[in-house]
C-alpha cells in the first residue's frame, strides 16, 4: 500500500467523508476548514456532520494518527503533495453559482505554493460549471502562486457521487470514478488514490468531469419527474403506477439502459410523436399538468429548428442529405425529423439531393406510401440512386444517421466539400476544419 500525503479543504459532508475514506485506506491526511468547531471536532476523533459510520472511521483513523485537522492552509498544503478541494458551491439568486469559498481556498493554496517547490497537484472535488476549472481556478492559483499551471502545479477535477446517509458506501464502491486531466502527472496520482476502490475508473478532460456531475443530476432529477408524471396519470386513471412502473424497469435493453442517450438529432417515425401526443392528451382529459411530458415534443422540435439555422449559416446551398427515413435500416418517412429539416431547406430555396438505399418509392406500400405520396409527393424528384451522385451535387452535405456506406465518406468528399454530421460517423477527424457534429 503506497502513503500519499493529502490536503483536504472543506469538512463539509464530502470532504469529511473523502478526508476519512482516504485516511483509512493507509494516507497521511490533514483536514482544513476555517470553522474552529469542525476542526476540533475532528480532532477530538469525532464527525463533524452528522452520515453513518463516519464517526467511527474518524475516531480509527485520527487514533492511528493518519487524521488530523487545521485552520491553518498554509501548514496543510506544505506537509501534503496533493491537495483536494471538497467546498459547497451554493446557488446564487440567479442560479449559477457561489465560488467565492472555493476562490478564496484557491487564494489561500496558491499561496502557501509559492514557497513550495514546483509539482504540487490540486484536485476540485467541488461541483462546478464547465469552465470553472480552466477560467476561474487556475488563474486565482496562479495569481496567488506566482506559478504556472503545469509548469509550478497540476490540475484535475474528480467529481463526487456521495449520497447523504450512505456516502461512506457509496465512496467505496462508486458507480464510476472520473478523473479529468490535462496533466499525466495529475492523472497517474488520482490513479493511484483509487487502488482500493471498486468500479470503473475514466480519464477524460477536465471539461467532460465537470459536465459529467451536472449529465447525471439533471437525468436524475429528470427520472424522479419522469416517474411521478407517469405516477399522476396512472391514479388519475385507477392503474396501480408501482406495478407499471414495476415492469417498465424489467426493460434493461431499452428503458434502463444506454439505449436512446447518445446525442444526435430529432426522433421521429410512426411511434413517440404519436404516443407522446396521445398521453399528453389523457393528462388534458384527465385535467393534470404534465410539464415533463408536454416538454418532450417542443425540445424534440427545436433539435430540428438548431439544425436548420446551421444550415442556412453556413451559406452552402446546394445540399445532399444521406440517409432520410425516421432512422438506419428502415424505409419509413413517417414523422421523419430530416424529412421535415429537407422540406424547411426547399421552403427557404436550398437546392437538395436525397440518398437512401432503403427508401425506393415503387416498393412503399400500405401507410408508409400514403404518407409519402400524400404528404411530400415531390420527394421523388429529390431522391439519387446512389452515394456518388448526392456527393457530386453537395457543397454540403449532411449526414443523417449511421449507415455502414455513410462511414467512408471522408474518404470521398472534395476538398470544397464540408460534412455536418447527425450521426457521428467513424472517420470524422480525418475531414478536419471541414467537418462539424450537430451537438459535439
């Protein structure tokens, strides 16, 4: 077991629970807060919050002497080769967010650092913004430090997924661990913490570790709506919601999965427009207010109004779309999104070309062909028997979704030629400044 000396600042609930956890796995760790009371109750061998276990793993490991805590922010970081920053950043009014603890602990590093010699690692824990790190942090630490990141000091970001009452558990045995780095160093030590820590361990920027802590709230808090809407409507309706709800989570493959959270376009085809519009109406007949619900069809509709508007801006106007129907491996126009993004193109008068090898308008039948020869009779006129004639005919060309033939273009196009991408085909970095992802 390797010893890491660690600076924990703030002794909040994650960073009483991160300065134990770490404390009991082996490392010299020393708690800072300017609360004296905190401190002294750390000290004393006690938990300064209230979170199960954690009184006993204070008092173990402040007794093994591997847990101390101080006022003092200079005395912490000069005996410590790492130090992680776990402080509150509370809502402001507005709703972003209260750095000025987190600022005014970076001031209080950084200049403890100018009299340590170079190669300090500084880790947020705190939850903030995209951004924060590289527009806020580093340049207060830098500031205060005289020195400059990665040259005087390293900067990461490992966000934390501790719930209040079982966080002891939870920092042992994490869904993920997430470590974002520009920095080798910074990286291979947060590593190195993590040795007696269950669950996958991701590197990744720091960018995507801060973005990742607001992904998985806003999918919670989106479950928990999600769930009670469903709820409302099943006890408006007399049906036992536990039991529906009992079986939508049997759906492994589909409902509790990462099946439909890649992102991309609009969906489209002949079942969620129609069902999300049939059970937001039983919510209107049955007099409830669904906002989750009701919202899903305007947000799906301005994915299609933020493809449009990046069409029109990039001035080309000789357009081929690859691939049309409502998604890969189907003929079916129905509500198809790139449909209606083809049919807003011909309304502000782009010139288009449509390539689908699955849509062949002499073998549409039953409401599939009424659909086509009712609602965009003129597509024919659009449509290319093959990849190479869409490709001759597009100073831009749009990919629709993820077909095998669709993946090598980049190996065809013109130079002249540039790519907005829906789907995220494989070899988009070999096309360069000549390519751009619809949300990535």
């Amino acid at each position: 077991m390797n010893t890491h000396r660690i600076s924990v600042f703030g002794l909040g609930y994650v960073g009483s629970v991160t300065a134990a956890c770490l404390a009991d796995h082996g490392n010299q760790v020393i708690g800072v807060d300017p609360q004296a009371a905190k401190v002294d109750a750390i000290n004393r061998g006690r938990a300064p919050i209230v979170e199960e276990g954690l009184g006993d793993l204070v008092a173990r490991n402040v007794t093994a002497g591997r847990l101390r805590a101080t006022c003092d922010a200079e005395e912490a970081v000069s005996r410590s080769d790492l130090t992680i920053v776990c402080i509150g950043t509370p809502s402001r009014a507005n709703g972003d967010l209260d750095l000025s603890s987190v600022l005014h602990a970076c001031g209080e590093i950084g200049g403890a650092l100018r009299h340590q010699s170079d190669g300090h690692i500084i880790v947020v824990r705190s939850t903030v913004l995209p951004g924060t790190i590289r527009d806020r942090v580093a340049p207060a630490l830098e500031e205060a430090s005289g020195k400059r990141r990665r040259d005087g000091f390293s900067l990461a970001h490992n966000p934390e997924f501790l719930r209040e009452g079982t966080a002891i558990r939870d920092f042992h045995n994490p869904p993920k661990t997430v470590i974002g780095a520009d920095d080798p160093r910074a990286a291979a030590a947060l590593r190195a913490l993590c040795t007696e820590i269950d669950g996958p361990v991701l590197v990744t920027t720091i960018e995507a570790a801060e973005m990742v802590k607001y992904a998985d709230n806003a999918w919670h808090a989106l479950k928990i709506a999600f769930s009670n809407e469903i709820g409302n409507v099943c006890k408006a309706a007399s049906i036992d919601s536990y039991e529906v709800m009992r079986i939508f989570c049997h759906d492994t493959k589909l409902n509790i999965s990462e099946a439909y959270l890649r992102p991309g376009f609009a969906f489209g085809g002949s079942c969620l427009p129609k069902d999300l519009r049939a059970l937001t109406y039983l919510g209107r007949r049955l007099d409830l207010d669904l906002p989750v619900l009701g919202s899903v069809m305007p947000s799906n509709r301005v994915q299609v109004e933020h493809a449009l508007r990046r069409i029109v801006a990039m001035g080309r106007r000789r357009v081929s779309v690859l691939g049309f129907s409502f998604k890969a491996g189907t003929d079916d126009l129905r509500e198809s999104p790139l449909v209606e993004l083809v049919e807003r193109l011909l309304g502000k008068g782009f010139d288009i070309r449509l390539y689908d090898r699955n849509v062949n308008l002499a073998r549409l039948i039953g409401a599939n062909r009424e659909f086509v020869f009712r609602a965009i009779p003129h597509i024919a006129s659009l449509m290319v028997n093959n990849v190479e004639a869409a490709l001759e005919h597009a100073e831009l060309v749009v990919v629709g979704y993820d077909e095998p033939e669709f993946r090598s273009i980049a190996r065809r196009i013109r130079s002249d030629q540039f790519v907005l991408d829906m789907a995220r085909i494989s070899e988009r970095d070999a096309l360069e400044e000549r390519y751009d992802g619809i949300n990535w």
